[in-house]
C-alpha cells in the first residue's frame, strides 16, 4: 500500500536505455570486427571460423538488446497490473468503511461502533440480532479485502515467474550457454502461461507433482482469470490433444489416485475450463481457427480415462479408452461463460463426427457400462447432450441452434428428436463363458441436455430461472416449441398437416414421453408448457389463430407476439406424457400456470358486454374440464400422502407440502387472490376424473369440479362489483363447458387421431 510503483517505470526506463546501448555495440561490432571475417583481405578456414564465432557474438548483442526491451515491457505490464489492482484494494477498503466498518493496518475488518449514536450503541449491545448481523457484514468485508490482497500476491507471483523466465536462454543452439535470450516476451501472462504448461505437462507423464506445484498451477489461472493471452498461449501451448489428456489426468487423480486432494483437481478443471472459454471468445482469431481445427481431429480420438477403462472388469470393455469430445464437454461443464458461437461449432463438430449422413459413426460414442449414477454421472459419455445441457445456460444461442427458421432450413431439432440414436451403452449378453455383443441401451440421463435446451430456446429463460409475467413469445422461440411439439406427437414438423389418405399420421405424444428413454425431458417441457400458458389456453378453447385443429408452421409475427399453432389434441397428449411419473410436480406446475393465466385475464379485462363475461367463463370451463381430465388420467391420487393434516389449501406457485415451484410466470394481486378460490381443495375435482378415461366412464359427471367453478366466478363478481345474475350465468357456461373440455382431452388421449 505504500509501495512506490513508480520506481518500476523508472527501471524500465533504465532497461530501454540499456538497450539502446547495446544496439550503439552490436553497430560497432558488425563494423570493426564482424566485418573483417567477410571482406577481401582474410580469406581461408581460419576466417571460415573466425567468421562463425564472431557471428554468435553479434547475435548475443542483438538478442541483449531484445532481453533488455523485454524487461522493460514486463517492469511497465507490472507497474499497470500494481496500480489498477492496489486501486480496487482502497476502493474495497473505502466501501467497507462507508458500510460503517474499520479496518486495521493489517486489513482485519470490523463493525465500527464508534460511529453509532448512544440510542444505536444502546440497541446493538441488547439485540444479538443486531450483532450477529454485523458480524456477518464485517465477515464478507474481510472475505472481499482477503480476495484483493490475494489477486495482488497473486500478480506479484506472476511477475516474478516472468523476470525469472526472461532471462533464461531459450535457444540452446545459439553457439552460447545461458546466453542473452533472443526469444525474450514482453508480456507477463506469457510466461505465467508457458509455466502452467510446464507443470501441466508434468501431469500429463505422469509424473507426481508437488503441492507446491499444484498450487502455483492454481494461482497461475486465478491470477489470469480473464486474461485472452494467458488463456490462448496456455492452451496454444499445449495444444487440443494434450489439453484433452490434462483434463483425462485430472479426473484420474481427482477419483482414483488421489481422492484425497479431489478438491484440488476439480479446482483446476474448473480454472482450466474458465480458460478455454476466455480463449475461445474470440471466434475470428487465428487462435480459434486452429484449435478447433485441433479438436475435431482429437475430438475424435481415443483417450485413456481410468473411470472408463476399469469401468468393466472383465471381458470386453475392460481398458476401454474414450473419445476427445466426451472428454472435452466433461470439462466444459465445469466452466461458463462459453461464446455461442462456440458451443454451436463443438455441437456441430460432434454431429458431423456421429451423424451418418454427414459420414459419421452413430455408434462412435459407446462404451460398456452406465454413467448415469451417482459415481461416474459427472463423465459426458453423450457429449451432443451434455453439450446441449451446457447450451442451456446462455438461452439466446440454445433459441439460434435449435430454431428451425423460415422454411425448416436448420435441421438440428428435427434431428436430435427424430433421427438421433440416443443409446449409447453397448451390452454383453454371457452364455457361460462365452460373451456375445447385445443390444445398445442409454443411460438413465438419456435427453437430459436436450429437454434443458429445449426448456431455454422455446422460452427464452434458463432452466428452472424464476418465473416471469405472462406473455407471448418470439418467432424464433415459437418455432422451435411449436415443432417439437410436432416431432414428439406426430414425427413430423408439421404435425398432422402434413399426412396424406395412404399415411395418416397418429398422435402418440403420451406414449412417447413415458418410455423411460424420455423421462429426463419431462421436467423441462413442463417448464416450457407452462410458459406457453396463453397460447395453450387459447388453444384448448380454440381462440388461437390456428384454431382448435392447429396449423403446420407457428404463428409468426416478431419478437413479442408470436405463438405456438399446434393441434389441440397434441397439447394434451404433449400434457399427459410429460406428467406421466409417480412426482406429478410437473402436472401441477401447467396446472397452476393456466389457472394463474387465465385468473389473470378475468381481473385484468375490462368486459365490452355479458356476451364477453360468458365468453370468457365458456374459455374457463373448457380448459378446467380438459386439465381436469388429463389430471385423472395421471392418478393424482399420489398426491394424497403430501397433503397436511392441517389444511390442503393451495397457492398459486406452491407445492401441496409448501415448496415453491420454479418456473409458474407472475400474476397481480388482484389474480392471486381469485386463483387462491381456483385452486383451493383443487386436487378434488381432478381426483373425481380418476379412472373415467381407463373405465370408459366418459359421460360420468364432476359435481365436484362444477361446485368449484360456482365459487370460482362467486369471488370473481365480488372483487368485481359484479351483477349476481351474470355471475350465475357465467358459471353456468363455465359448468356446460366443462363438460366439453373433459371430453375434449379424453378423446385427445383415448382414441388415435
């Protein structure tokens, strides 16, 4: 802190001048020595080697100068890194004292009672509250003071690896040892890079590293978090395969042969995932161009990774080795921060390797044995899938690589949903003591990833992120939900539009979503269902523009108003799959979401006329009957063991045991308090359609669900000011529609269409 960094600028000056001096005698030498062994009058083998001795000595005035600029350029890069970082040390230490904070001399931070008035002295000596607040304050002040300290040390480490480094002759062929260095860098980074590489490489032979080692390896990526030429020389340096083999080694130690420092090793996967993506942000740079060249070479390389290799112990698959792309999306999910463009090319690159129109191999990927527990799940085995988990997290380029586009011209979803294979674990089938290849099966976390980008690229919003207002949605998210939608029900984008009198096409969503195959998607369509309440429920009540039958193409019309055109039938297939589980959280989740949306519109509007009011009552009662019915075909009777002794009420945006859902879009208070009577004693009307569908009960009615419908529109008119008589007869649409929306959804589920 008191340091004078100016002295550093000072010595570089020196450092500049030196060389300076040093060009004055490498002049003077070429002229009155050097020169002699190449004129006229000294000729024969002894100017041959004069000539040759004289020539490494001019060099070492030329590679002198070089060292000495070197120097400067690193004694300036010092003094900038010491200044802006000393300057966040005093800003932290000021905000601290703004908090109410004093600090000492050795930077130990605590709450300042000297500057309370007596009445506050007075409180914080009686109220432990009070006092353990300001503990906790003084604690993440000393946390932030502590992490300033650390990044100067850390560049200070960093500053001396590169005066180290510099002065070190890096030609040994240069006719000197331990000459001037020639190949000097005028960049600390660089050098902090080309030690981290050092040590990594030590990793990569095996050889067993110091604690000291790891780490300087540690410090090297905090201290150049961030920094695009540490990153880009770092993994120049090592290139993509041995970038793939440090990673593979790393996941060795961490969970085989030195469990007991994991920590560390997951430390730098994460530091040296954070590098890759500082590296690659760039995605013009010669750089880029040629470590993606790199890994679709060493993406598809075989790698040895111990927990693939002893994952079989006997027979075939036992020292299985894996490929360059599983291992780099395992390291790519411990970093963020990725560019889209560099998600969409690795996504690509993977295809290309796999897809066998493209000449790929779609069984590139297998290996015996499951990663889906609790041990190894950690390992991309699917590299496309965990790569579309990492997608996920940067919503914007999950909506540009999966949107169809005008014309369907982008086939990534068309692909992942109806051409991919998904099963990547190869079986063994004994018959004694003969083993026989069997059928490939998937993991337990098949379409994890994708059902993640599908939630963030139809809806804009990262995974399981808090809900927002209701609203529509953009063309390009409309699209990509409104063919999936399509694809899962029909097999075709354009859903039931498309089929021909010779191949009717059969909506088997349901079906499809329940196989085991697809039970990691169901969470995420659910989410994105939900955020697609307005469109389903106009569509259920047949107000969409595409009506109740749907459209073949979504309903295009900019960044905000765009809408989902699918058939009726399949939202509710769609429905039904994705609730098929004994955790019917995702049922509830639409459920609650509609129920808010269209609370939300009946308090929201102002009614032109009765008409209007009973219109909008009709809209209520069908989608109410069409949940309804879906729910008693989900058995929501499972639901009977969450709900309390004390009260079975429920509220918009909660679980029946009081957990918060993630997810349900925001409504005013106004529609709060209405769709509380919505959803009070709410699982009773869904539980009086249990079995009707299975019974062929059809006809049976739902007093239940229509009494709630009565005190649903009941409060409705009471918040309202409204006329009893039309609020008697809005429930009575209400209740006549009901009828038609549970029949609605039981033909939807019952009869092929």
């Amino acid at each position: 802190m008191t340091t004078d960094l100016s002295k550093l600028t000072a010595a570089a000056t020196k450092w500049d001048d030196m060389a300076g001096e040093f060009k004055k005698l490498e002049t003077q030498y070429e002229r009155d020595v050097h020169g002699i062994s190449l004129g006229q009058t000294w000729q024969g083998l002894s100017a041959d080697a004069a000539n040759s001795r004289f020539s490494v000595t001019l060099n070492e005035y030329k590679a002198a100068q070089k060292e000495a600029k070197a120097i400067a350029a690193l004694l300036r890069d010092a003094h900038a890194q010491f200044v802006d970082l000393r300057s966040k040390l005093k800003n932290v230490r000021d905000d601290a004292v703004k908090a109410g904070m004093k600090i000492s001399e050795q930077g130990y931070v605590s709450f300042d009672t000297s500057r309370l008035s007596d009445g506050e002295r007075t409180a914080y000596v009686h109220d432990r509250s009070y006092q353990e607040s300001a503990r906790t304050a003084a604690g993440e002040w000393n946390q932030a003071i502590a992490a300033a300290v650390k990044a100067v040390a850390d560049a200070d480490d960093g500053v001396r690896i590169a005066l180290e480094a510099v002065v070190v002759d890096t030609n040994p062929e240069d006719g000197t040892f331990n000459g001037f260095n020639g190949g000097a860098k005028d960049d600390v980074e660089e050098y902090e890079a080309e030690h981290a590489k050092d040590i990594a490489t030590r990793i990569n032979s095996g050889e067993k590293v110091s604690a000291a080692d790891l780490a300087e390896l540690k410090r090297s990526f905090r201290d150049n978090a961030g920094s695009k030429e540490f990153s880009q020389t770092f993994l120049n340096s090592l290139g993509a395969s041995d970038t793939l083999k440090f990673t593979n080694k790393l996941n060795d130690l961490a969970y085989g042969d030195d469990p007991g420092r994991r920590k560390d090793y997951l430390g730098l996967q994460k530091s040296l995932a954070n590098t890759l993506s500082t590296a690659t942000r760039d995605t013009g740079s010669p750089f880029y161009k040629k470590f993606r060249d790199d890994l679709q070479k060493a993406g598809v390389q075989k790698f040895d990774l111990d927990v693939a290799g002893d994952k079989i112990q006997v027979g075939t698959g036992h020292g299985q080795q894996v490929r360059g792309y599983q291992s780099l999306i395992t390291l790519m999910q411990h970093g963020d921060g990725y560019s889209g463009r560099f998600l969409e090319d690795v996504a690509d690159d993977i295809r290309a390797a796999e897809d066998k129109k493209q000449g790929g191999d779609p069984d590139i990927w297998d290996l015996r044995g499951g990663f889906d527990g609790k041990k190894d799940v950690w390992f991309a085995n699917d590299p496309l899938d965990g790569v579309l988990g990492i997608m996920s997290k940067d919503p914007e380029t999950a909506t540009t690589y999966l949107d169809p586009g005008p014309g369907d011209k982008n086939d990534n979803l068309k692909y992942l949903l109806t051409e991919r294979d998904w099963s990547h674990v190869d079986t063994a089938e004994w018959t004694g003591n003969i083993e026989r290849t069997g059928k490939d099966t998937f993991d337990q976390d098949v379409r994890a990833g994708l059902g993640l980008a599908l939630e963030a690229g139809a809806t804009g919003n990262r995974p399981g992120a808090e809900g927002t207002e209701f609203g529509r949605h953009s063309a390009e998210q409309a699209r990509i939900m409104h063919d999936a939608v399509n694809y899962l029900d029909y097999g075709a984008a354009d859903g039931k539009s498309g089929e021909d009198k010779d191949h009717p096409r059969i909506g088997k969503a349901d079906e499809l979503l329940a196989k085991d195959e697809y039970a990691a998607m169901r969470k995420p369509l659910a989410n994105a269902l939900a955020d697609y309440s307005p469109d389903m429920v106009d569509i259920i009540d047949g107000d969409a523009p595409g009506g109740r039958a749907g459209a073949k193409d979504a309903y295009a019309q900019g960044d905000d108003d765009s809408q989902i055109q699918n058939s009726r039938s399949s939202l509710l297939r769609i429905m039904r799959g994705v609730s098929e589980a004994d955790d019917t959280d995702n049922f509830e989740r639409m459920y609650q979401a509609q129920q808010g949306y269209m609370s939300q519109e009946l308090m929201d509007r102002d009614f032109a006329s009765d008409t209007a009011v009973t219109n909008q009552a009709r809209k209520v009662g069908e989608v109410t009957g069409a949940l309804n019915a879906v729910g008693g075909d989900v058995k929501m009777d499972v639901h009977d063991e969450k709900i309390s002794d004390a009260t079975d009420k429920r509220f918009y945006g909660y679980h029946l045991g009081g957990g918060a859902i993630t997810g349900i879009p925001v409504i005013g208070d106004a529609a709060q308090r209405l769709v509380d009577v919505s959803l009070n004693d709410w699982l009773s009307g869904v539980q009086a359609e249990e079995g009707s569908l299975s019974k062929e009960e059809l006809s049976r009615g739902n007093d239940i669900a229509q009494d709630k419908l009565d005190r649903y529109f009941d409060k409705w008119g009471k918040e309202n000011h409204m006329n009893s008589d039309l609020t008697e007869a809005a429930a009575g649409e209400a209740r006549q529609s009901y009828v038609d929306g549970r029949q609605i959804a039981y033909e939807a589920l019952r009869v092929p269409s």
